[in-house]
C-alpha cells in the first residue's frame, strides 16, 4: 500500500487572528469534539447535497461557537444498536459484532467532549426487542459515564413499515428512551409522523424510511434547541483580550494547514472504511473518510507541537507520520515566525513505511517521521530491527470469512495457522518450513505477544524461547543447545 500526504498551506495567521472574532481577542478554551454515532439518518440518506444533512448542519452550528469545535461523523446506513458496542462485547446470536472503527469505543479514542447517538429504525426492522435495544443504550450510557462523557440520544424516527406492530414498536422504544434519557433526548419524532405512525409526506424523501432537505432542517433545530453541551459550546466560545502587552504571554505560532493525498492499494480490502486524521496534543483535530482513494482535510496547528497524520481501516495497518515544524519557529520573533512557510508551498511524500501500528491497537511496530526542514523520510532503522519481526506479523491480513487462516507451501505442506479476533492475531500462531518442521510459534493477545514464543532450527528443534505480556518481553531470552 502506498499513501502520499500533500501539504498546502492556505494561510498563516498571528495569535490575535486566528480564530478571533475581533483582533486583539484570543479564545481561552480549548476547542471541544463532539462524535455522532448511528445509521442512515446521521449519515445523511434522503438529503441532496449531503451539506443539508442535520449532523453537517449541526456541524456549523457548533463551529460557530469556535471553528476549531468538531463534530466527527461515524455513522453508518443500516447500523443498528448492536454495531455501536463497547469493542469486545460479544453480542447473541444472530447479532451483529460491533464495529470497531464506528462504535462507542471508536468514539471514546477521539477524546470526546460529547456523542449523540441517532438510531431511527434499524433495530425495530432488524426483529429486535424493546428490552434489548435500551439494554445496548444502557451499556452505551455506563462507557460514557466511565469516560465522564456526556452523552445525549435522539429518539426512534416514524418509518412505514408494512406491519401496524412494528409501527407501535417504534413510539415504545421513544417513549422508553425518553424516560431512559429525561434530560438528554432530543425529538426526532414530532411533526414526522402522522396519524398511522407513517412518515408524513411533506417530509419523506421518497422511500418511507429517510427524511427531506427540510426534514434534516427541523432535525438541526430541535438538536439546536436541546442544546447538548450547552456548557462545553460556551466555554469553546470564551476570548480574552491579547493586547500587546500580553502577547508574549500567548503561543503566536498558529497555521491552517491542509492536507491531501491519495491512498493507492491493491489488497483484497479496500472497500473496508478507510480514515485519515490529523492529531494533536493527544486530540483528534480533524478527520476525513477516504473517498474514491482521495482524502482532503484543513485544521488549525500550533507549530510549537508535532502534528501526527493517521491513516487507519478496520483491517489493514494503522499507519502514522509525525511532522514537526517547531524548527520554523525557532527563537525568532513572532512577527517573523511565519516568513519561512512561504517556502514550503507544496510537498509530496510516499509513506510506504508509516509506523505501523496493529489494528485497533495502539502497538507501534516501526518508528518513522518527516523531517519537514529537509522534507525527507526518515525509518528509526535501529528500532526497526529490533521490530523486526513485528513487521512481518504486521502485514498479515485476516481471513475476509472466519477467525483462521492457514497458508500452505507450493507442496501442499501447510506455511502457516492463524487465528484471530477483530482482525488482529489472536491465541497460539504457527509457521512451518516447507518440509513440514515447525519454524515459529507465537501466542498473541489482540494483536500482541502474549505468552511463549518459540523460535526453530531448520531440524525443527527448539532453538529460542521467549515469554511475552502486552508486547514487551518478560525475562531474558532462553537459548537450547
């Protein structure tokens, strides 16, 4: 897989500017992320163009407040209450698995100040019982309250199902959620359903299910109105007077930056939901789905911090690039920070060999960065090799079907078994040599050594043995005669 990260730099700003509404003012706070969880409603089905959706619209309601503030989409059309599970959590049969890359732990990763869940439908269509649909918002409800985030619901939305019980169904789970939820519900229902519990005309797009360009309107509103994190927004919004005298007081070393690129990849995966996201300080700044293999993003930086680009896709390898542009800043004056930056322009970098990282995990197997002074590449070869192994492992795809994947030797001897949960290697792994002698055995936990680690001579002796807990080495290697 190849990536390239393009950087152009729209414009550069001094403290007072950035994000002031008035110069000589500075926010005080930092910006907030707000994550939506759901299905199709919150993807956006039924609006036309998708900067009509209410999550979109909403989007600059709350950017209106900072422009820094990020409302970070992650739902999915046809997801129900079973997707949006705490990783791990092993649902009943016939239940979907969470997914990982959308679900409420996926959430908890982008630092979160606060998630909305919108789930209108799918459960009620998908057979699913009152008890277990608020059973899933409860567990919903303990991450958030572990993580102190706060969360908020929207209620079931009216849909024409054929089947007047299904209907019904649907004003229990809203009526359950409003006493679930009593202060934090927001109603999607009212004005949208007439009589028989249908969708009302004026606002179906045309397929009893998804709402119109003015549906998400009312939508935007009534989030609006609800006012979720009402004291989160406003604290965002706080800006304080940056007079001369208290600048020197203040970072003055602030960009918008962009980035695009292309992910080029011939795997058997690439329909999988891939991400790209820019991070900093530990907080997800911005993220964009790979669309078409193409990403684009803008944020705001402070270039006294490296930034990191991640690249992500519930099977493949997160892969990461760290950037550091603190040499432009140096010790110079703050109004001569920024004359460097009209040099850089544009810059195109292949990353063929990011930090990978397992997926879903946060093991780095490779250290890698961009020297933006030299704009070159550079591999922590010393850790590479140390590493080495974890690389190969690394670029070990799961089975598209199952949990095992056994390899096999163009003789018919087998090469290799595999097992693995969440896309990750998982319990005892085996290598052969083509002969059929044992090679390696490694025992992994979620991606990680775990437990003993055998290497083999080529008679299929036991050469080496090393013990593991969450990837680091425990113990001193024991070498067999």
């Amino acid at each position: 897989m190849r990536i390239f990260i393009a950087l152009f730099f729209i414009l550069t700003f001094g403290s007072s500017s950035i994000f002031a509404q008035e110069e000589g003012f500075e926010f005080v706070n930092p910006p907030i992320t707000i994550v939506v969880l759901g299905s199709s409603t919150a993807a956006g089905a039924g609006t036309w163009p998708i900067d009509n959706a209410w999550v979109n619209r909403y989007r600059c309601y709350v950017q209106a407040f900072n422009p820094e503030n990020q409302v970070i989409n992650l739902a999915k059309g046809g997801y129900n209450s079973y997707h949006l599970l705490p990783s791990g959590t092993k649902p009943p049969r016939g239940r979907k698995f969470p997914d990982t890359l959308r679900n409420i732990s996926k959430a908890m990763e982008y630092n979160a100040d606060g998630i909305i869940i919108n789930l209108p439908s799918n459960d009620v269509s998908g057979g699913f019982s009152v008890k277990e649909q608020l059973d899933n918002f409860r567990m919903y409800s303990k991450v958030c309250d572990s993580n102190d985030v706060e969360l908020w619901v929207t209620t079931t939305q009216p849909r024409n199902f054929p089947r007047t019980r299904d209907r019904m169904l649907q004003t229990i789970v809203r009526d359950s959620l409003f006493e679930l939820y009593p202060n934090n519900c927001i109603d999607f229902w009212t004005d949208f359903a007439d009589e028989k519990h249908n969708v009302v005309k004026s606002y179906d797009s045309g397929d009893g299910c998804h709402l119109n360009n003015e549906g998400h309107r009312i939508l935007t509103d009534r989030v609006i109105r609800s006012f979720p994190f009402k004291a989160k927004l406003l604290e965002s919004s706080f800006q304080k007077d940056i007079t001369i005298e208290y600048k020197e007081e203040l970072s003055p070393h602030m960009m918008n930056i962009g980035f695009n690129g292309s992910v080029e990849s011939d795997s058997a995966y690439m329909e999988d939901e891939r991400y790209v996201k820019i991070v900093q300080y530990g907080r997800v700044l911005n993220a964009s789905k790979v669309v078409d293999d193409k990403y684009e993003i803008e944020t705001v930086i402070d270039l006294n911090y490296d930034i990191k680009v991640e690249f992500e896709s519930q099977n493949g390898l997160t892969k990461v690039a760290h950037l550091d542009f603190r040499h432009l800043v140096g010790d110079k004056p703050s109004d001569e920070v920024f004359y460097p930056l009209d040099d850089l322009s544009m810059i195109e970098i292949p990353l063929d060999s990011l930090n990978y990282k397992f997926p879903n995990s946060s093991i780095t197997v490779a250290s890698f960065d961009i020297d933006t002074a030299k704009y070159s590449v550079r591999l922590d070869m010393e850790y590479v090799q140390l590493q080495k192994q974890r690389l190969i492992d690394a670029a070990i795809f799961p089975p598209k079907e199952g949990k095992k994947l056994t390899n096999y030797w163009e003789n018919g001897k087998k090469q290799s078994v595999l097992k693995f949960k969440n896309g990750q290697l998982h319990r005892k792994a085996k290598w052969y040599n083509e002969d059929g002698s044992k090679k390696r055995v490694a025992t992994f936990k979620n991606g990680a050594y775990s437990g003993k680690h055998y290497i083999f001579n080529l008679k299929g002796d036991k050469q080496s043995k090393r013990i593991f807990k969450d990837d680091q080495q425990v113990g001193e290697t024991k070498v067999f005669n």
